[in-house]
C-alpha cells in the first residue's frame, strides 16, 4: 500500500479511537434492537469510515481506484488494529 494512503488509515484509526464518546452515544442510542446489533452497528461505521478513506485517497493520491493487492493490504491493516479498534466497544 501506497506510504501515504497508509498514514492516512492509520490516522483516521486514532481518529476513530479518539472518538469513543461519539461513537459509545450513538451506539448505546440503537440498544434498544439489541446490543448485538449495536455493536455490529458500531463496527460497521468505522469500518465504513476507513474503506471511504482508503478508497477515496486511493483516488486522490494514486489518481486511480485501488488494486486487489492493496485492498489485501487495506484488510491487512484492519486486522493489525483490531484490539485497538475493540477498545471502543468495550
């Protein structure tokens, strides 16, 4: 994966953590159809918020979509992160 696309993820994962508060609220405001739910809700967001980074700056910097390769190296990083990642949802 591009140096620069990297460093933005891994940005936008401390981002991510640095908005627990946020993202605990607007969790805990979709217990109601079960915390499961919820927190696959919560999951899905971030997840969300870094394919749209990924791909977007894939776009920006490389001037292309992303090829298969980096989007294994994209799944690569989630998965380097996801006990920080977890810390959110407790």
């Amino acid at each position: 994966m591009d140096e620069k696309i990297q460093k933005v993820l891994e940005e936008k994962i401390r981002d991510a953590l640095g908005r627990d508060k946020e993202l605990t609220i607007l969790i805990d405001s979709f217990k109601e159809i079960g915390t499961d739910e919820a927190n696959a809700f919560g999951h899905g967001i971030i997840i969300g918020r870094l394919y749209n980074s990924f791909y977007y700056q894939s776009r920006r910097v490389l001037k292309r979509n992303p090829t298969e390769q980096e989007f294994s190296e994209f799944i690569q990083l989630l998965k380097e992160h996801k006990n920080e990642l977890k810390i959110i949802f407790g």
